[in-house]
C-alpha cells in the first residue's frame, strides 16, 4: 500500500510513538493487538497521544479497537477526523 504525503505526516508520528514505547520497528498494517506488542491499557495511551498530537477528538464510534489495530487504520482515523473537523 502506497502512503500519501499527507498520510505519511501522520503515520510518521504514530509510528515513532509506538517505536519508541514498544521498542520495535512496527510495519504500517501490522495488527498490533495480534502480535501482543499493544494491550488494551495501552490503545487508551494512543488514543490520548492522537488526540494531543493531532488536535482531534476520538469518540462514540470511534473508540472501537478495530480503529486502533494497525499504524494505517490509525492513520485513516485521524484523516477522517481530520476532514470532519
């Protein structure tokens, strides 16, 4: 898959995030949950780092763990907030 520039601005940072937290490279659609490198405690970290890094909300609907799952659904959730706002 093909990241867009404005993509890659926020891929960029939810991948030096959890680079630095988990200490491991993570592939864009790599399941993060899955592969045990993030629990449910920690995607209530990275929903606080998308709100405070991206100046978005994340709500109702959207606090689905499916959202949080891989660096691309991640990077589609805050575009679509993004665009929304």
């Amino acid at each position: 898959m093909t990241v867009e520039p404005i993509s890659a601005d926020i891929a960029g940072p939810i991948t030096a995030f959890l680079a630095e937290r988990t200490k491991v490279d993570v592939p864009p659609d790599q399941d993060l949950f899955a592969s045990g490198l993030v629990s449910s405690i920690f995607a209530m970290e990275l929903i606080v780092h998308l709100e405070q890094t991206f100046d978005i909300a994340i709500t109702g609907s959207d606090l689905r763990l499916d959202h949080f799952r891989t660096v691309d659904r991640m990077t589609g959730l805050v575009t679509r907030l993004r665009a929304g706002a």
